[in-house]
C-alpha cells in the first residue's frame, strides 16, 4: 500500500514537471534575481551597485510620479473590477438563455478578448479621435459635442475604462460555466413554491455561483493592477499622467530610463499590495462564498 | 506618416520576456503585447517610412569558411530599411572576399534594451547602429572605442560629411561614430492653400513673426462653427526633442553646457518666451490644430495630410508620402528664425563594440558603410552624408532637398549632447509642461517650467548618485 502511494507520488511530481521546471526556471528564478536587483543601482550595462534601501525610500518619500501611478492605478481599480464583475455576469446572463443561435452569439461577444491587445486599442483610438472619430460622430448625431477622450487629462482615465469594457467576454465565459453548473432542479423547485425570476437570480443563482464571483474578483484585481497594454499604446500615460498606471511606470522606468534596480523595487511593491489584496479577498471570503454540498 | 505603420510593429519576444521577468514578481503574468513605440530612436531613420508592419525574417548564422572573419552589425531598422544594408553589405563582401558581414535586425523599443544585455555580456555585434540620444549613454558605458587612431591609421577623411553630421557621434571631444542618416526639421506647406487663398509662399530667412502672420492668413472658418476648415500649421504635440527648435530659436538651451544643472536654463526667460509662442499657436491664435494623439510622437494629426493644414513643421521622414499624396502640392522651407536661426539636427551612426575581436575588419566594414561607398547606396533612401555624393545626385540643388541639406548650417545643439540622462530627466518634465500648455490656455507657464526645472533636476542628481 505504502509502496503504491508513494510510486504514485512519483509520477504526479514526473508529470508535473514541465510546469514545475519552467515555474522554477522561469519565475521563482528571475523573481529571487529581482528581489536581488530591487536593492542596487544597475544599468544593465555597469555592475549593480547595493545601494540598501534607498530605491524604497526615494519611491516613498520623493518619486510624486509612484504616487501618481498608484491613484491611477487604484481608481482604475476601483472603476474596473465591479464593471467587470457585473458586466461580466449580466453577458454571461443573456449567454445562457436558451434561444437560437446562441453560440454565435457567445462567440461574437468573446471575440474582443482574443484580440491582440494592440490591435484592439488601435482600434479603440480610431474610434475616439476627437476628429472625426466614430463615438463622437454618433454623438454629433444626437447634437452631443464629444469629449477629446484621450487626449484630454479629465477623460483619457475613463476612454481607457470604455476600451476595457472590450474585455468582458473573457469574465462573462468563467461566469457562463459558473451558472451552467446550477442544478436546474433547484430552479423547478422553487417555481413550483412559487418564486419569480428575481427570487430565483438573488436567492439560487447568485448564491450558487459565489465561488465563480470570487474567482473572477481575484482574476479581476490582479489583472487590473497589471493594467499596461491600453495605456502604453494610446496615451503613454499622458496626458499630465492621467493614465500612468502602475505597470507603464515600471515599464519607463526599467526600459526608457534603464534603471533595473528602482523598477523591481516597484514590481516587489505591486507584488506586495496584489498579495495583501488577494489574502484579504479570500479571508473574507468564508463569509460569502457557498460551495455546494457544504453546510450552512 | 501613418501612426499605423509604428504601431503595427509589433515587437519581439524578446522584449517581452524581459518584460515579464519583471511582471513575473507580480503573480500572473498576462504577457502584454506592447507595441513599437514610436521612439525618436526610429525617427533618425528615413526607413519608419518605408517599414509597412512586416518585421524581418530572423537572420541565419552566415556561413563562413576557415579563413574568412565574421562581422555582426546591429541595427534597429526592420522590413523594406534593411535594403540598403543588405546591398552595401554585397557590394563590400564583392570587395573584400576575406569578410563576410552579418547583419542582425532588432526592430522596434527593445533594440536598445537588447544591445545592452548583449554589451553586458561581451557578445554586441561588432559593428552597432544607434540614434543620437543614445550616444551618450553608451558610450559612457565603455561599449565603443574611439575612432581617431583607425581614422589617422588609414587615412580616412572626415572632411567627406556636410557640416554638423559628425558632432552628434562626438563625445567629449572624442569621436565614436560615423553617421548613417539624419533629418533637420523644416517647414513643408501645401501650395494649394496658399494659392486658393492668395498668399505668398514663405521664403527662407522668415520670422516668427512672418509665420504667426502667414498660419493666420491661412486659418479659416468658413462656416463660423469656431473650429476652421483650414488650419495654418500642424505642429507636433508635447514632442520634446522637435521641441529643441523652439528653444534654440528664442536663444535658449534646456541644460548647461557642462550638463550639470537645468536650473535656470530650463526655467529661463528664453525658454519660457519659446514655451509661451508654441502654446499661443495653439491656443490664444489658434492656429494650430489640438493634438490629436498625445502620445505619438508628433502629436498623431492628419490634417496636413488630408489638406486641411497649410503649413507643418517637422523631420523629413514622412516626405515621400507626402510627394505622392494628391492632396498636397508640397512646397519646403527652412523654419522660421526666432531670436535665433537655429534648427536641431535628428541622427543615426555607427561606431564599434569596444568588445569586438575584429577591430580591423571591422573598421574596414565602417568605412565602407557609413563612407563614400555606402552614401552611394543610402542616397536612395535618405538625405546621404557624404557631401560628393549629395552633390551629385542633386539633392543639394533640389528645390525639395536641398532645403534640408541647407537647414544643416544653423544646428544647434541637442540637449542630450550634455547629458547621458537627458531621456530620464528633462525629457518627461519637459514633455508635462508642454501638455500643460498645450491643454490650459490659462497656464502659468513660467510656473510650469520653473516646476519641469526643479522635477528634472531631482531626477538628474538621482541618476548621478
């Protein structure tokens, strides 16, 4: 018996070990490097220089622009993530009904989230040229005078937001499957006790699919903070950095102004904050996550 | 030029990994594709033009047989730019049958980032091509030697070049590289507008007056909605280093000449009368269209291009375009004088890796490449360097090209001349304040530059400590 568990042992770690090779190689290896690196002044080209804290401490108490990107960052976050979360579940919503042609219709609806990012902000920057750009012609047709979008420091934030919205399909899949999973008993029960469509979205649906909302928030804050494609291509933080996001800060700072050493003090600090939001999502989660099967 | 072509480029996976080997830290990486960005690196090439999207097949190893020595050269051109390389590279290899030359292409952002870790780990291409701003910072990392002990070994006259086309590879009176293509700016109009509306086309030697003037009298609203039909100039956005012109015209400079200190250069009387007449083109004259696209690099507007700008002012890279464009009867000129005459000057060279094992052969090559041999060849793609070629293929009587070549004689110079963290420091302030005064007609913009001073300052001494 032993001996059969622990053969088996074996082969799990055997059959894992592409992953576990290329997760070792690949990420546990350059994120030691970076902590490493997130304490001196290297160029890439010179030595790294240990310079202790300083990185951090100029971050914190001098860099005007690391605060600035952790606002923009942060009230992206927050602008984001419940669009997502809602956006993403009312799509999955209509996904689900039970009409004709509805696989089209899921296909069309995730079509922008296998675009290469680049080509669809590209896209999106058409779409908002102040000059002749097509949402403000259509909102020329209503007689609106459209914002400048991204070229106006009091809208380029929300342009940005409008772009992402592209990108519910990818949530609206988890959410799909999610929803798929609830046990059509349990909607038949509770009609024939009488319940409308709302009782039974607040009190089965929304219930049983907990589990697929707190996978899609964590999904959702990490990949939020992470935001850098959108920004990098149509604003380049601008203007007044309006939208520098996080990420574009590193990115400048690592590749325009070749200081490796400040840039992985920031992805350690990003790294820091994801982590800390993570844990608190999933602590609070034994209070609104129901799994099936389990007591409550 | 079509914003497209820069943004299509899309860049490498080598970039990427990079990328995220920092984004690794952050848990999941999601593998951003970034763009090409449209870095002034590119912009000293004459090739962004001509590089449709595509990017170049990964280059095979070169087969080179036991007595023939390899040479690697570095380049950021990519697509229909690597033409010219390659047949100088054949016309040389036809010469000298003991080299064989292999061209290695890095398109796009990550050249620079690439070419670093490769000097770092004493495996650079031999022979490297780089844009002006670079030159300092390379070259205070050691990556190239000197080139006045192979010039004087050979006799290499460098009195083949148009004026001001070696200062840019000079550093600290030394000189590194030898140059490849360059671009002053200009001001190219649209004779139609000018003919439909009865005014004269500018001429060299005009002001900043007699441009406000002329952008005035071409700056019409037909239908009195507010916004013209017309506008008199299309200038480049918060592009920084076009920016330079301004300043060198209104008899400033952004940073002392020892490279020290941008306080009371940047924030100087001179530079904020250069910030205070660009903002007005914009916003009390109005004579200027809003930028269209901030992060381009020249402020992402097409209405020159469709006809609907007299005037743009701007390198020669989107030229040819504009020659086969039906809506444009183009006319160039040199820019206007401020206080100054002054223009600045957009460059790329090539110099040798200080780690190469072939210096000779290598040298040999660049003579080649960036000399009367090669101008042979690079005349059909841009301005060429070498004066007896310039003069004839007739492009220094051309009343098109000729305008540039002419512009050559009143450089002034760029401001990452002084400092190898020019891109690090001033660059981003610099590129802020003219958002600033770009966006708020009601900006205080001796405020804003004596901001950009103080902000560009703080970073400088971070670099140097």
């Amino acid at each position: 018996m032993h001996k059969k568990v622990r053969r088996e042992t074996w082969a799990f770690y055997l059959c894992i070990s592409p992953w576990l090779i290329g997760f070792l190689l690949f990420v546990v290896g350059p994120m030691i490097a970076s902590f490493y690196i997130s304490f001196t002044r290297w160029n890439l080209i010179e030595e790294a220089r240990w310079v202790g804290m300083a990185n951090f401490e100029r971050l914190f108490l001098r860099d005007a622009k690391f605060w600035q990107s952790l606002r923009v960052t942060l009230l992206f976050t927050l602008l984001y993530v419940p669009t997502e979360l809602v956006g993403g579940l009312g799509l999955a919503l209509l996904m689900n009904q039970k009409i004709r042609g509805i696989k089209i219709v899921r296909t069309i609806y995730y079509l922008p989230s296998v675009l290469a990012g680049v080509a669809y902000v590209v896209v999106w920057m058409w779409m908002l040229n102040p000059e002749g750009g097509l949402v403000n012609g259509a909102l020329a047709v209503f007689g609106i005078q459209g914002p400048r979008w991204l070229t106006d420091p009091d809208t380029a934030l929300y342009a940005i937001w409008l772009m992402s919205i592209w990108g519910l399909g990818r949530t609206a899949i988890i959410y799909l499957a999610g929803l798929q999973g609830v046990p059509p008993a349990l909607y038949e029960a509770a009609s024939l006790d009488g319940a409308r469509a709302g009782r039974l979205f607040w009190n089965i649906t929304v219930p049983l699919i907990t589990p697929t909302i707190f996978f899609n928030l964590i999904l959702s804050i990490i990949s939020t903070f992470q935001t850098f494609t959108s920004a990098y291509v149509s604003t380049n933080g601008g203007p007044l950095d309006s939208t520098l996001f996080y990420v574009l800060y590193i990115y400048q700072q690592a590749f325009g102004s070749f200081r490796m050493g400040y840039s992985s003090a920031m992805a350690w600090i990003l790294f820091v904050i994801i982590l800390v939001l993570t844990l608190i999502v999933v602590r609070s989660s034994s209070r609104w996550v129901y799994y099936e099967g389990e007591a409550t | 030029m079509n914003p497209l072509y820069v943004w299509l480029r899309i860049k490498h996976l080598g970039m990427l990994s990079a990328f995220c080997t920092l984004l690794l830290v952050v848990g999941a990486c999601t593998a951003p594709v970034a763009p090409v960005e449209p870095a002034e690196s590119n912009t000293t090439t004459d090739s962004t033009e001509n590089s449709a999207g595509e990017e170049a097949d990964p280059f095979a190893p070169v087969e080179a047989s036991a007595e023939q020595v390899v040479i690697r050269v570095g380049t950021g051109d990519s697509g229909e730019g690597l033409a010219p390389h390659q047949e100088i590279i054949r016309r040389f290899e036809e010469a000298n049958p003991d080299v064989k030359v292999q061209l290695e292409p890095v398109s796009g952002n990550d050249y620079y980032a690439r070419l670093l870790t490769q000097i770092a780990a004493g495996d650079a291409p031999d022979i490297m091509n780089i844009g002006d701003d670079a030159v300092p910072r390379f070259v205070e990392s050691d990556a190239f030697i000197p080139l006045q002990s192979f010039i004087d070994d050979s006799n290499f006259d460098t009195s083949v070049y148009l004026s001001g086309l070696l200062a840019p590879g000079t550093f600290d009176g030394e000189l590194y590289f030898l140059p490849k293509d360059y671009s002053p700016l200009a001001v190219y109009y649209n004779e139609r507008i000018f003919d439909e509306n009865g005014v004269d086309y500018p001429e060299d030697g005009w002001t900043w007056d007699d441009f406000l003037a002329t952008a005035q009298a071409l700056t019409i609203d037909d239908n009195g909605d507010g916004t013209p039909e017309t506008w008199g100039i299309q200038l480049p956005g918060p592009w920084t280093t076009g920016f330079e012109y301004w300043v060198a015209a209104a008899g400033g400079q952004l940073i002392s000449d020892d490279g020290s200190t941008y306080l009371g250069y940047m924030d100087s009387e001179e530079v904020i009368s250069a910030v205070e007449f660009y903002q007005s083109l914009y916003t009390e004259f109005g004579v200027a269209p809003p930028p269209a696209d901030m992060s381009a690099f020249g402020g992402g507007n097409a209405e020159f291009d469709n006809g609907q700008a007299a005037m743009r002012i701007f390198g020669r890279w989107p030229q040819s375009g504009m020659m086969e464009n039906p809506n444009i009867d183009l006319g160039v000129v040199g820019v206007p004088a401020g206080v100054e005459r002054a223009n600045v000057l957009f460059w790329g060279g090539f110099g040798i890796f200080s780690g190469t094992e072939h210096p000779d052969e290598a040298w040999r090559f660049l003579q080649f490449y960036a000399g009367p041999d090669g101008a042979e060849v690079w005349k059909d793609w841009a301005l060429p360097a070498v004066t007896s070629i310039a003069e004839e293929s007739g492009v220094m009587t051309d009343s098109i090209n000729g305008v540039w070549i002419k512009e050559l004689d009143h450089l002034a110079p760029r401001a990452y001349m002084s400092t190898p963290y020019w891109g690090s420091s001033a660059d981003p302030a610099l590129r802020s304040a003219l958002e600033a005064a770009i966006l708020d007609p009601e900006a205080d913009v001796a405020a804003l530059m004596s901001q950009a001073a103080t902000i560009a300052q703080d970073e400088l001494e971070f670099s140097l400590e």
